[in-house]
C-alpha cells in the first residue's frame, strides 16, 4: 500500500531529519549507558533489559545515522570526524533493515514493558 501524500509529508520533514538524528543519537547514548548501569537487571528482568538495551543501541545507530552531517559539522577534531566517516559509511548499508528493526524492537519494548518490566 503506497500513500502519494505520504512523500510530501515526509519533504516536510525533512530539514529537521539532522536535528532529530542527534536527538535520538544523544538519546541512545544515554539509554544504552542506563542498560550497562543496570546490569543486575539481567537476573530480574531478562527480556525487558535485552529488548531495552537493543532498541537503545539501534536508537544511538539510526540517530547517528540521521544527524551525520550535523555532528560532523560540531566536530572539530579531523580524527574524530574520520571515525564518524568511517561507522556512518558501515552503517549506511544496513540502514533499511536497521529501520525496520528498530520499529519491531519499539513494538517488542512496549509489550515487553507492560509484561515483564520493572514494577
């Protein structure tokens, strides 16, 4: 099912797509530094630690991906930027599986909160 409208909303979109990258990238960094921190929820909470620290890693992956050019134009380190270069060019070839991925562990997240998480 294709929606025509649906390629002009996204144009809309589309000069915030950076700006929204470096948010989630940000946003994954600080999730996936909570799931090392709460490590002892390995035992308590099997499923929901492992949906949590998965969807957090393919938030900061996605993020990094969106917001690229953005970081890359903060970054004034030549290095640095070259290993950015370097994780954005891997990433980029997976960049459609890591989108669908990171709408099934969203889904998975949510169920898995309700049924298994902390309480």
């Amino acid at each position: 099912m294709k929606l025509p409208e649906a390629k002009q909303y996204l144009a809309k979109l589309e000069p915030y797509q950076q700006w929204m990258g470096v948010f989630a990238a940000m946003w994954g960094a600080y999730a996936t530094v909570q799931a090392v921190i709460n490590l002892n929820w390995i035992g308590r909470y099997p499923v929901y630690w492992l949906t949590h620290t998965s969807a957090a890693l393919l938030q900061l992956s996605l993020g990094l991906l969106l917001g690229f050019t953005l970081i890359g134009k903060v970054v004034p380190n030549a290095a640095v930027k070259a290993k950015l270069a370097s994780a954005r060019f891997h990433l980029a070839r997976f960049e459609g599986q890591l989108g669908v991925a990171g709408i099934v562990v969203g889904l998975i997240l949510i169920v898995t909160f309700i049924f298994f998480g902390p309480r």
